[in-house]
C-alpha cells in the first residue's frame, strides 16, 4: 500500500483510534431500540460506542466493581449528647405543637 494513499487522522480521530479498534459502534437511534442487547454486550466484555452521526459520544462498559454496600449504624456509640433533649426543651415542644 502506497503511504500517499493512507488517509491521515485529525487529532480528534487518533485519540479515538483505540475505540475504532476494539469497539462496536452503533448510532444513537439504534441503541435506544436495543439498549438491553448492548448492554449484555458490554457485560460480556466487548465495547460499545454510540454514536450520533458517526461522531462517538460515549462507551457503554461494564462497571469495574460493584460499590460496596452502605451499612447504617457504624457511628452509634460515639457521639454523646450530655443533656435530656425532651426534658430540657418539653415546654417549648408544648408550645409549639400544644
């Protein structure tokens, strides 16, 4: 193959370039329709590029890790309050909600 004839990247195709390589690319209509069949893709390892107009937007990968699960009640214990809430503010609290 002739070097003269090879098309020549922008900068914006090159950075891309690895997407193009090891990536499906499907447009943005289709993936809305099919957004479930891509995403079984991706979780079965393989890329999805969605694009508008040819230009990518955006990958559709799976998620590294899942985060890890908020637990409620890990601070109880270490905070004190020294005063009786309700005691010390009862008249107050019967004012307001009488």
């Amino acid at each position: 193959m002739d070097p003269a004839t090879i098309p020549r990247l922008s900068q914006e195709q090159t950075k891309l370039a690895p997407l193009w390589i090891k990536a499906m690319q499907v447009n943005l209509h289709d993936a809305k329709t099919h957004l479930s069949r891509y995403v079984a893709q991706a979780l079965d390892g393989q890329e999805v590029v969605i694009a508008k107009a040819g230009r990518p937007l955006v990958r559709l990968v799976p998620v590294e890790t899942t985060p890890e699960a908020r637990r409620g009640g890990f601070l109880q214990g270490s905070a004190v309050a020294p005063m009786d809430l309700k005691a010390d503010f009862a008249g107050e609290i019967d004012d307001l909600f009488g």
